[in-house]
C-alpha cells in the first residue's frame, strides 16, 4: 500500500494507511468509493474521480489545503483510423472506469402496485 502524501508551504507529511479495509489504486476503485460513501473510511484518489460525489454530499472533503493538485491520469494514443483492438478495448475500459461509480451501475426498474 502506497503511502499517502500531503504537502503544504513545504512541508510534507506522508501517512501510512492502516485499517481493516485497505484497496490500492486501480485494484477495486469502485470498492473504495463505495466503501468511503457508506462511511467505512477515508479514501485518497484523484480529486476529480471524486469531485462528482463531493458535490453531491455523498463524500466530504477533509484536509483539503493539503491536498496536491492532480486531475488524474491521461492516455495518449496516434489518432489513427484504425486502432488496434487490444488498444480499443482498453480505451473503452478507462472510459467507463473514468465515470462515477453512481453512472455505472444500472438503472433499476420501479415496481407498480395496482
């Protein structure tokens, strides 16, 4: 588990995580999310990963002025016409991966009672 790192007017603090549920970035993102929302923890990710939920009130931010600024990762690939499949199916994981967990999971249907 990577240590956490915060940083402010140069001073840096680094925390290592400890607890009964820790994830690594990239194993079970969604796992983290869900578990910081149902209020197991705190979770450390890509601010805007997490910003649509800070919005919404499901996540509160805590210790923000230490937080460094890192929207999250990019990819970059030629922008030919024909890209290789492998490449495709990745793009198009990192593409749902990269929306809200809440935009991910299906819609339920209602049930009406009569």
């Amino acid at each position: 588990m990577p240590t956490w790192e915060f940083e402010r007017n140069g001073k840096v603090v680094r925390i290592e995580p400890t607890g009964p549920l820790l994830v690594s970035f990239g194993t079970a993102t969604d796992l983290a999310v869900e578990a910081a929302i149902a209020g197991t923890g705190i979770i450390c990710l890509f601010d805007d990963w997490l910003r649509p939920y800070f919005e919404t009130g499901a996540l509160e931010p805590v210790l923000e002025p230490w937080w460094q600024r890192f929207s999250g990762p990019f990819l970059y690939y030629s922008g030919r016409r024909l890209v290789p499949a492998p490449l495709r199916a990745f793009i198009d994981f990192v593409r749902v991966s990269a929306q809200p967990v809440a935009s991910r999971t299906p819609k339920r249907k209602r049930s009406r009672a009569i």
